[in-house]
C-alpha cells in the first residue's frame, strides 16, 4: 500500500512573503523529491495543510492508517529525517509507529495524529 507525503509547497515559515521567489516549503518540497522518495512513499506538493503559524508543514498518510501532520520542518535541516520517518510510517501496518523508532523531529513537531477513516459500507 502507498503512502502519501504531503508537503505544503505555499509554507513561508514565518518569513515575509517573498512575491514571485520560491517560499519555503517549495524549497522543502524539491529538496525531499531531490533526496528521492523512500519505498512505498509517493512525495506529493499540496496548497495549504492550514496550520500556517507553524510552517514548514508535511503529512503522512495512507488508506486505513492513523494520519500525521508535523511543522517547523526546515528545507536544510530536516530531509534526512522526514523521509527516514517517513519509511518507518510506511513500514508500519497501521501508521503507528513506535515512539522511539521516530525520528525525533516527528516526536517534537507532531501537531496533530487524526485517526483512520471507518470503511463504508
């Protein structure tokens, strides 16, 4: 099953808006594409994840698995992190990884854990 990596690629992480130059979670989003996607991961752009005060912004989510949105992701400190979280997300059947398997930017950045959709019937 794959997992979808959101990056809010209209983060300016609490700088000025920079008009027509590339806003920080842009640079957040090419540097993880540049970096290259862990297996079962899909690294997609969205327009806003609405938690703006605490942008860089990412999610991970996946059919029938608890969903994760963290912030005060940094486009030069962070890549290596976000994609070792989240490999660990996908290897995880459910979404719940364990505590001290995440990296401990997903620890101290968590801003919010929503749980799975029920199945319609």
């Amino acid at each position: 099953m794959s997992v979808t990596l959101h990056v809010c690629v209209t983060c300016r992480r609490g700088l000025p808006d920079a008009g027509d130059g590339p806003r920080a979670g842009a640079e957040l989003h090419a540097a993880l594409v540049a970096a290259g996607a862990p297996d079962g991961v899909t690294i997609k752009p969205v327009e806003c994840l609405s938690a703006c005060d605490h942008g860089c912004n990412i999610a991970l989510s996946a059919p029938g698995r608890w969903s994760y949105v963290y912030g005060r992701m940094d486009p030069a400190l962070h890549v290596a992190d976000i994609l070792a979280g989240a490999a660990a997300y996908a290897a995880a059947p459910d979404g719940l990884v364990p505590w001290r398997e995440r990296p401990q930017i997903f620890r101290k950045q968590s801003l919010a854990r929503i749980p799975p959709l029920e199945p319609t019937r």
